[in-house]
C-alpha cells in the first residue's frame, strides 16, 4: 500500500473511572499514545463510565490529572460511553432483529442448576443454548408473562476456528464450538462493556487495539460482534500483565499508593522519568538503552517490541531504603541529573512554596544564585522533593542535623566544639569568598590547629548542611555564602548540648 492511501492509526485509551489512575492503566494510555505519535495517527481518550454505580466524578478528573501531569495529549475526547447509550442499544437491537442474537429467559436458578449438573457430569459448562431454540410463539408468550430476559449473541455454528494475528502474541484462536453464547444486554435492559466497547471502537474508527493480557477473554468473542455487525476488526495488540515479586498482579488493594500516578507526582518524580520507566515495564528497545528522549521514545517504539512475558514490578514493600522500584528511581535520578536545571526550578517551585521556602527573588534578583546552586546540588539527589528537604540547608536557617553526621562528624571529635567556632571567626577575614580563598583558609586553619583537614572539612559540612555527603565543600560555602557559613559555624557548640564532653 502507498502512504498516501495507508489508513490513518487511530487507537484509543477507554478506562473505566471507578478509581485512580494505576500505573498499569498509564502504561497502556503511553503505549496507544506512543504508537499513535509514531504513524501521525490519532489518541482518542475515552472514558467507560456506563458502570454508574462504580464510576466517580472524582475518579475521571484523577485520571484526565493524572495524564495531563505525565504530559499524554489526546487528540480528541474525551468522550463518555454513556452519552451513547443509545447507539449501544440500537446495536443490540439490529442483532436481535437480524437473528444475530436471541432473548434468554433462563433464570439465574435455572442457569446455575445446569451448571452444577454439567459441573458434575463433567461436561462444558457453557450456556447450553435452550432459548436459542424458542420458537416466536414462545417467545411472545414469554414476553406476555412479563418474564424479564437478558439477550445474548448467537455465536455462529460453524466447524473449525476463529482467531486473530495479536502483534505481540502471534496467532490466538479458538474453536468456535468452545464459545459461549455470551450475554450482551443485561435483564435490566444495560449493554455490557463487552458490546459498548465495541461499538464505540467502530463509531471511532479504531484501527489498533492496544490493551492488557486480561482482555483476551474478551477478544474473540468482539471479534465475532465486529462480524455481526458488518466491520472490519481492528488490529489487537495484548500487552503483559504487570506483576510484582511474588507474581501477584500489582494493585492498590495489595501494595497501596505505589501503584497509583499520583503517588508518583507526591514523591516528587519526573513525569517523563516516570513515563521512560513505565514503558520499560513491558516493551524493550532491543537494546541495553534504558534512557529515552520524547522523540527517541516515539521514533523506537513499535508494538512488536512489545514483551510477551509478564512485566516484574520490582518492589518490596517496607524496604525503606526504596519507596518503589529502584529502576523506577534511577531514572528519575538520571533525569534530575541532566534536565536543564530552568526545568527543574519549575518543578520544584511548588514544593518549595509547600516547605516555606519559596522566595521571589528566585525569579529575580537572586535567579542565577538559585540556579547554581540547584545545579550544585542535584548530584546526588533522586527526586523533586530532595531539594526542598535533603537540601533544605541552602535555603532556609531552620534544617535538620541527619543523626548519622551529627554522631560520625561531630561527636566522634568533641575538639570541634571549641574548633568550629574558631574557624567561623579565622573566616571574617576571607575577601573575596571564593572557591580558592575559602579553600586555603580552611587547610590554614587546620593545619595551624594541627588537625587533619577531613575532620574539620567533615564537620562543618555537617554543620552548615546538615548532610553527610554533598557536593565539594568549597563549592558548598560559596553556594550558602560567607554570613551564613560563620554563623553556623558559631552557633555549632550547641549540637554537642547533651552529650558528654
Ligand atoms: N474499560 C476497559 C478497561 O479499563 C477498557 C478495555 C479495552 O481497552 O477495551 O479495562
């Protein structure tokens, strides 16, 4: 086929908002997005909401946040199944009336007897097609009692197979005697997603169906409704299920926030770190590249790199250490680390604003001041929420000691009670204050004070940042500058209050 006559991709991302946005619901909306950026196609967002008990208004705006955040743009929607109920139900009527599909009288007492007595013979449990066979007199009859009745679809009886080539899993098929007659419309006369969604798919003019492994159940029986209904199916890709290390599917029931993007946003990650690591989960580039570009991403993406294996969600709950997987946080890192530093001054300003430590010069007068030091100090950080909080030092008077520094740096060397103080005074003198100058008075003072520079360079790090580790100290006394550095020094003795001396 030519390009010019090459159908446009349109695929689509339906959840259904009976909750958060779940990181495996956002990996599905990032892969249809991937693939419809890759062929110039179209991301339709649209939301399944025709289980109104189950559906919140909550739960739609979540999610629409949710993909906002992580920077997936839809291109239409979005649209809401139930504002087509009536197309569903029109459909549902044309197969009825086109003998595609039959009304079921049985009883849910009746359905479940012969399921146990085919249970027990040990025959297919399927619907055994009793009211397939009603003639129209029956059925009327019926109807007259008022007795309430679902429809189902008449699968075709037909010898042999019906399948699908997925473009993950290769050729799926089924014997079209193993089909059910499956239901379609409730006995309160509600559609089921079942035909809905397909539907909505042919209205949209869905090319791609890119969705979960837990839907091939779904599958076949969809196709045989696109069938009936006179479309063309549209192409499947399944994608792997997400697991975590005892292979149970990921949810918030079982593993709580760490599944949901929002938990995500708090804990101060990336939104396109986040993105580079949820499409990891279940696709590879064929390659040891783990960090990914935008554009990078759209142009290696393709649903035939798609995993076929279970994704391992790696976290081990109560692990202190890692609030989630520790891939999911290396990335972040790497992001942190080489994003323009103007980028990440943007993210972290609400953060800032949240620990009363916002200051307006930072868009201002002190902007260069800010952006150093943020270039500075985002080394060794992981997240967003770092700077405000394991960086607190250089904005704010008012941080925390990390115990681990307190008691290694300082009270391991209680000459540094009377050491510290003396060095705030030795550095008055230092003009300019600059990496060199600051440098030679430290070592000077030291040395004077016949200490080992480490101990002297260990302890005022801890002092003046309240960190352990950190950047180079000079490059630390220049970033929090002179007046501060000596007060801090000066008021150090009153960290040793309380232990011997
Ligand atoms: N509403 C379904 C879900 O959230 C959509 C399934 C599909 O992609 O067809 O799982």
């Amino acid at each position: 086929m030519s390009e010019k006559n090459k159908e446009q991709v349109i695929v689509r991302f339906p959840p259904s908002p009976t909750g958060y946005l779940h990181i495996g619901g956002a990996r599905t909306a990032i892969f249809n997005w991937l693939f419809a950026r890759k062929h110039g196609g179209k991301f339709i967002l649209r939301i399944e909401d025709t289980d109104v008990e189950r559906s919140t208004k909550e739960s739609i705006e979540g999610i629409i946040d949710g993909l906002t955040w992580l920077g997936i743009d839809w291109d239409e929607g979005p649209y809401f199944q139930s504002e087509f109920a009536h197309e569903h139900k029109a459909a549902a009527e044309r197969l009825l009336k086109e003998g595609k599909a039959y009304k079921c009288f049985c009883t849910k007492e009746e359905l479940e007897a012969k399921r146990k007595k085919a249970l027990s013979e040990k025959r297919d449990i399927k619907y055994d097609g009793t009211c397939r066979r009603l003639s129209p007199e029956e059925i009327a009859e019926k109807e007259r009692q008022g007795i309430p009745y679902v429809i189902r679809f008449k699968v075709p009886e037909r010898e042999g197979k019906i399948g699908y080539d997925d473009k993950v899993l290769g050729r799926i098929e089924k014997d079209y005697s193993e089909i059910e007659d499956f239901v379609i419309v409730r006995s309160n006369g509600r559609p089921l997603y079942l035909l809905c969604n397909v539907v909505d798919d042919i209205r949209d003019r869905i090319t791609h169906i890119i969705r979960g492994q837990d839907h091939m159940t779904n599958t076949i029986k969809q196709i045989l409704l696109y069938e009936a209904l006179g479309a063309k199916p549209p192409v499947f890709a399944h994608m792997p299920l997400t697991l975590d290390l005892q292979k149970r599917k990921i949810s918030k029931r079982t593993h709580g926030e760490v599944v949901s993007v929002q938990w995500y946003r708090k804990m101060g990650f990336i939104p396109w770190a986040l993105v580079n690591y949820l499409v990891l989960l279940g696709w590879n580039p064929g390659t040891d590249q783990e960090i990914f570009t935008k554009e990078e991403l759209i142009q290696a993406f393709s649903l035939e790199r798609i995993n076929k294996a279970n994704s391992i969600f790696n976290y081990r709950k109560g692990d202190p250490k890692f609030f989630t997987d520790p891939k999911a946080i290396s990335i972040n890192a790497w992001w942190l680390r080489h994003l323009p530093i103007e980028e990440i001054a943007e993210m972290i300003k609400e953060d800032f604003k949240k620990e009363g430590i916002w200051d307006e010069a930072y868009e201002g007068e002190k902007r260069e001041w800010f952006l150093s030091t943020l270039d500075l100090i985002r080394s060794r950080f992981h997240t967003l929420r770092d700077f405000a909080r394991l960086g607190r030092a250089y904005f704010a008077d008012d941080f925390e000691i990390e115990q681990k520094a307190l008691k290694k740096n300082m009270l391991k060397h209680p000459e540094l009670k009377e050491l510290l103080p003396r060095l705030g005074e030795a550095l008055e003198k230092v003009e300019p204050w600059n990496l060199e100058t600051t440098e030679d008075a430290v070592r000077a003072f030291a040395s004077e004070a016949g200490v080992k520079p480490g101990i002297i360079i260990n302890g005022m790090r801890t002092v003046i940042t309240g960190q352990l580790k950190g950047p180079g100290i000079f490059d630390v006394m220049v970033a929090i500058g002179k007046e501060r550095v000596i007060r801090r020094l000066k008021d150090s003795p009153r960290l040793f209050e309380g232990t011997k001396p």
